[in-house]
C-alpha cells in the first residue's frame, strides 16, 4: 500500500550505505603510479614497533625478528568529504586496489606477514588523503658477525629498509618521529645474550643500474652472557688442568697411576673443546675459547710430557746406580720400575729382582728386600718402609724427582699468570 512505502522512505536503516570503492573514489584513478607521479619525490615516513626478538643463530649467522612496520605517506586521490573529520580503517583486502609503499628488507633470507586469525594488515585513510599502513610482520635477516673475541663478544646487528622500485627521485624514506621512531617492547629478552641499545639510523645506498636510494637502519647491540661458558667450557677445563698436575704429587714408579691419569686429562680436554667447536661456525681465524683450550689442552700435554722425562731419567738414574754398586751379574736382573710393570708391587730402588721365583709377587719380593739389605746402616730406613701407611707423604717427598719438585711450582704459576693476562685481555 500507499503507506507502507512511504514508512520504507522514512526508515533510515533500508539505505544502503557506499562502497568504501565509491567513497575513496579507487575506480576514478589510476593506482599504479605513485601519488604525485612526475612532481618531487613523495615522502614516506616509517616507524617500528619491535616486538620481539625471536632467535640469534651463530651458525647460520642471522637473526630473527618480529615487528610492527608502519608507513605514513600522502595520497590526496584516497581524499574524501567527511562532516565529522573521521578516518577510515580498512583491512588488508583493499591494498591491492590502491598504491603502497614497496618496503622491503635488504639482507633478509625469509620474512612472512602474520596471517592468523586474518592478515596481520591495517590501512587507515583520513579525509585529507594522509594513510597509514601498518604492517605484522617476522623476518629472518643476515647479520654479520665477528667471533674473534668469542664467547667474550659483542654483536652489532642492524635491519636494513629500503624501496625496491623507487630510487631517491621518485620516493624519500625517512624515520617519522627521528630517534623516536624506534620503539621496543620492554620485556624483550635472550637466553644468551643481554641487548644493549637500539638505535635507528639512515643511509643512502647506489645500484650501479638504478641509482641512488633511501635505506633505514634498525640497529641494535648484543652482548653475549658469559656465565653458560664459564660454567660449559672454562670452568671444566680449569678442573682438567688441575687434576693433570695431581700426576706431580704420585711417586715417580707408579706408572699405571700416572699414565692413565694423564691419558684421561686429555681426552676429556679433547671432548670439551670438540663440543665447543661443533656449536660454532667453521670460521678461518682463531676464537677467544680456542685461545684458552689450547692453552689449557697445552698444559694438560705437557704434564704427561713431564712424566715421561722423569720416568726415562730416573730408569737412567738407576741404572747407573746398579752398575756402580756391581749388582748387574746375575742370571736376569730388574730395576725398580721394570718390577713395578711387571708385577705391579712397589719396590725399592735397591732391589735386586730376579725372573724365576715368583710364587707370591707382592711378599715375596718384599721379604727378598729386607734379607738383601740388612745392615746397621740400613735398618731404620728398611723400618720406616714397613710402615707405609704411617709415612705416606715423606716416601712420596724422598722419592720424587727434582723435575716433579719444580713442576709442583712451575705449572700452577704459570696457569695463573696465564689466566690474568687472558681475562684482562678480553674483558
């Protein structure tokens, strides 16, 4: 009826609204130039949000981070008549119909836009053609590393902007707000590193091909923490190198003591710097950790070198002495050190062992001795001997070699020494 249709006038709610199309007037233009095509290069201010900092990668020698990426720019053809001064905000359906900045990032291996629940895209135009287009966004980019002061280091990253199509005549990068521009979530943190600043910065950058263009520098400086390596790699091989000098408080004639300690050292300093490097990039030049292994597997080395110059002086030693004393005529005749192999029983260096009887190794011989050797002269020494549980620590003092003595001294000096220079070196 009559009436009805004129209810359906009155009510405002039956109207139906533009199109966002219609109202920014997209169809009326052409969007594939830029705005102001022509004229003096169209200014495009940036801001970054850094939201987090995902991972460090010493290996590959990148790192990866997420952002928020907004532009500021000018496009009087997305002008509109608004009685209230309000903008329009828009998802990212309607960037492929209108012209945006082409960002992109220099040195990045991978980067994706945020796409859940929907792409992670704002477009917001206000009546006077000013847009703001921001952007969510993770990205994988290359960071040049130096790791000649490893794990004592400091690494300065940077994330490079830049147009790909516009040089500096058709479009100007610039930061939006100076250093303010770049902002960082507070609770931004590294398991192995602590980050010191951050900084923006800006720069040009020339392509032999296609001139000069605006590039926009995200820096930021990583120190590394050095208490997982004191405690993975520093603290154990400290321990190594003080366990090796254990070997200079043995008696010399403990062979299998002194060699299989030895031998343990340095196959263990050996695991610990095998897992050093495989957590490493294969570089050309020498790291701050291989400094102080080396050093450290250099000293482990030299004890079991040590030993091996007191063991073949003192079988030198002796057997000079048998033959001064004419005690080298029998059927076969031992030293000490040969009967220590043998039967693995102490003997004194004045024992005279023959191969034939040895029904019990350990009493045998050692009744042997104390026939061989009874003398007035002898018999408090012989005494002292019986009783090694008592007199332990001055056996070990009367038979050591002057090498081990100086070694007692030498090798933990110089351990020290070397540890000062090195810690005040790098730090």
């Amino acid at each position: 009826s009559k009436r009805e249709i004129k209810m359906r006038k009155l009510d405002s709610t039956k109207v139906r609204p533009l199109k966002s199309e219609q109202l920014l007037h997209i169809e009326d233009h052409d969007f594939a130039l830029r705005p102001g095509f022509g004229g003096s290069p169209i200014p495009v201010g940036i801001d970054v949000q850094v939201e987090s900092i995902d991972s460090i990668s010493e290996v590959d020698m990148d790192f990866t981070m997420t952002l928020y990426l907004r532009h500021y720019w000018k496009d009087e053809r997305l002008s509109f008549q608004s009685n209230k001064n309000k903008s329009m905000t828009f998802d990212g359906r309607l960037i492929k119909k209108i012209w945006v900045p082409d960002v992109f990032f220099v040195h990045s291996k991978r980067s994706f836009i945020h796409d859940t629940t929907v792409e992670n895209i704002m477009l917001r135009v206000y009546p006077d053609g000013n847009v703001l287009f921001s952007l969510r966004i993770t990205v994988s980019a290359m960071c040049f590393m130096d790791f000649s002061r490893f794990p004592l280091d400091t690494q300065n990253c940077s994330l490079e902007l830049e147009s790909y199509a516009y040089n500096e005549d058709d479009l100007m990068l610039y930061w939006k707000h100076g250093n303010r521009s770049l902002s960082t979530d507070e609770h931004i943190s590294l398991s192995q590193f602590f980050i010191e600043e951050f900084s923006a910065s800006s720069g040009l950058a020339f392509y032999s091909s296609t001139g000069w263009y605006n590039r926009l520098f995200i820096n930021f400086a990583l120190r590394r923490h050095i208490f997982f390596f004191v405690l993975q790699s520093y603290f154990p091989a400290m321990l190594m190198v003080m366990l090796s000098w254990v070997s200079f408080w043995i008696d010399r004639r403990a062979v299998p003591a002194r060699v299989s300690l030895g031998i343990t050292t340095v196959l263990t300093m050996s695991t610990i710097m095998t897992g050093v490097s495989a957590s490493m990039p294969q570089v050309s030049y020498i790291k701050a950790v291989d400094v102080y292994l080396w050093i450290s597997f250099l000293f482990v080395f030299l004890s079991v070198i040590e030993y091996a110059a007191v063991n073949y002086l003192t079988t030198i030693e002796e057997r000079k002495q048998l033959k001064k004393r004419g005690k080298a005529s029998g059927m076969y005749s031992m030293d000490a050190v040969q009967a220590m192999a043998f039967d693995g029983c102490f003997h004194d260096t004045d024992v005279d062992m023959e191969l034939a009887p040895f029904p019990d190794p350990c009493e045998e011989n050692e009744t042997r001795a104390s026939q061989t050797n009874i003398s007035n002269a002898h018999t408090p020494r012989l005494k002292r001997k019986r009783s090694l549980k008592g007199n332990v620590g001055r056996i070990i003092l009367q038979n050591n070699h002057v090498i081990d003595t100086y070694s007692r001294i030498i090798f933990p000096s110089v351990y020290i020494v070397f540890n000062l220079f090195y810690w005040g070196l790098y730090i």
